[in-house]
C-alpha cells in the first residue's frame, strides 16, 4: 500500500510516499480501506522528533484520524461488518491506504457527512468530549473560554459546547478567525493579539469570571487563566504551545477551591478510546445527523502532497481541519 513516512525528524518535506505491506489486524480490530486522514497538530510534533508514539504506535507514519469502508474484521469483532463505512481514531498509522483499528474506536459515518468531513472528526471530537465534557465537567448554562477557537480543536469545542447549552468565550489571532467563530456560534471571541484576554473576560462576566477552560497554549497563559476561573472553575491543558514551564500563583487555586488537570489522549487505551465513542454515538451523533453540529473542513490534499498540508498547519492560517484524501 502507498503510505507517507517520516523519514527522518525535521521539516514537511521528509514526508515521503512509500510503499509499506498492507497492515495485518488482531481479532478485535478491523481494516478499513482509508478515504480520507485528518491532519492534526500531534503529527507535525511527531514529525519533528518531539511527540514519540506510544507503545505499539507507528514511530514513523503519522495520522490519528481516518474515515473508509471497512475491508475486514477480525474473529471477535460484534459491532461491524465488511462494507461499513466508519470514522475512527487510531494511535497512528492513518496517513495509508489501509489502516488497522480496534472496533471500539470506530464510529460510523453520519449519513449527511462525505467520508472527507467524518475524517475530520474523530481526533478533535474524541479530545473535546473527554477534556470538555469529562474532565471539565462543563454544564448547561456555565461559561466556557476556549484558546485558539479557530483550530480544529476550538471549532468542534465552539459547536459542541454551544449544543450543550454553555455561554462560549474564545481567543483567536486575527479578526477574520474572530468573526468566523462568532458566526458559528461563539458569545465573544477575542483578537489575542490586540486585546488581553484577561481584561475582556473580566468585563464579559463582571469580573465573575468563567467555569471552564480549555487551553492549548500553556506557558504565560497560565497565571490569567487561573485569574479569570471563578470559584469551583476547572482549567483542562491539552497542549503547551508557548511551553510547559511557568510561574503560578498557588492562592489563586486554594482560595478559589480551582481544579487544574489535562490529558493526553493518543496514549490512552482502547478500553478508554471506546468509552468516549460510546458518548459520542450517544450525544453528539444525532446533533450531527441534523445539523446541530458540523464539521469545518479548511482545505485538502492528495496524500502524497502530505508535506504541503503539514507546511499550512504550521503556517496556522487555515480555519477549522486540513484532511488528506487518499485515493
């Protein structure tokens, strides 16, 4: 099969096409015949040499999300059959024509979708609902900020939240990206370059401040994000993009009784992965379905222009997901 591998860690252009067997599944898992992979941030890591897979993973063929048919399923699998046409997300392995997954991470293709949007969904859906919704434990009616609104991650947090019924906050890098999260549903989005996020929340909340946060940024984030949690606020880190190391004020987290926790997901189990596509079939799939929720696709490219789409990641122009279409 044709697949992109990291040849060796450094820029887009060591992503080359090549020529690997057809993975082999265990009796849990089924094959799936890949239309489409999401492009995601951890594979630009990965590309670098600053993101090791876990055990098991692919240490050179990045690719956590994909949508296909199903080709084959193993002895022991219940939930799918041959010829099923699925969303999954997987440790790695996905930028292939042919990608092995346990069935559990599997969900299926909304009926409204194109195999290209549901590529799009698995690695964002899977990490807002376990960090959103688990985590953060976010309620209808309560305030939710979300850095970097205009990513994948933040687009699906910006519907998914919205859905549920909370009052959404956003930081985006320029007012186009601002007016496209307002336009999908964001209460506020703030020009992080222009504005401090800090002051703006504190106004929108007379100085109340917000019950969850999601946050992508880490580094000096940090401090004004526990400033702007109100009692009882959870703040969730799911990435340290202006590094992960900082200075806090301990106080701020025992006088307003704060919870600060975050995840990684690629290194989770499958017990745990299925877990979460068990909640999303349940919540998320039917809002899906009508239209509720949609996914925000930016651009796409040939799998074997992998190295183009890895460069736009990068550059973080793009709005919403970059999906490889494989063909």
């Amino acid at each position: 099969m044709k697949t992109i591998v990291i040849t060796q860690a450094g820029a887009p252009e060591v992503l080359q096409l090549q020529d690997r067997p057809q993975p082999a599944i265990l009796p849990t898992e089924v094959l799936i015949k890949v239309a489409a992979a999401g492009v995601n941030r951890p594979d630009v890591l990965q590309r670098k040499g600053n993101y090791p897979p876990p055990a098991g993973a692919s240490a050179d063929v990045p690719g956590l999300e994909v949508a296909g048919t199903i080709l084959e399923a193993g002895a022991d699998c219940t939930q799918w059959k041959v010829g099923d046409k699925v969303c999954a997300l997987v440790s790695g392995a996905g930028y292939a024509e042919y990608c092995a997954v346990p069935e559990g991470q599997c969900l299926p293709v909304p009926e409204n979708l194109s195999l290209i949007e549901a590529a799009s969904l698995p690695e964002t859906y899977f990490t807002v609902w376990s960090n959103v919704f688990d985590r953060g434990r976010l309620q209808p009616g309560e305030r939710l900020l979300i850095h970097g609104g205009s990513s994948g991650i933040g687009v699906a947090a910006i519907q998914l939240a919205k859905a549920w019924g909370a009052t959404v906050y956003v930081t985006a890098g320029s007012d186009v990206k601002c007016a496209f999260c307002e336009k999908l549903g964001a209460d506020q989005a703030i020009h992080y370059k222009t504005e401090s996020f800090k002051d703006v929340v504190k106004q929108l909340t007379q100085k109340k401040g917000v019950d969850v946060i999601l946050d992508m940024i880490g580094g000096d984030y940090t401090p004004d994000n526990l400033e702007v949690l109100r009692e009882e606020g959870r703040l969730v880190l799911i990435n340290f993009m202006k590094g992960d190391e900082t200075t806090i004020k301990l106080s701020h987290i025992m006088r307003k009784r704060l919870t600060v926790t975050g995840s990684t997901l690629r290194p989770r189990d499958a017990a745990f992965k299925a877990a979460i596509a068990s909640q999303l079939k349940k919540y998320v799939w039917p809002w899906l379905g009508t239209g509720k929720v949609k996914p925000v696709i930016h651009s796409t490219f040939p799998l074997a222009e992998a190295a183009a789409a890895h460069r736009l990641m990068e550059s973080s122009e793009h709005i919403g997901k970059i999906v490889l279409v494989v063909e």
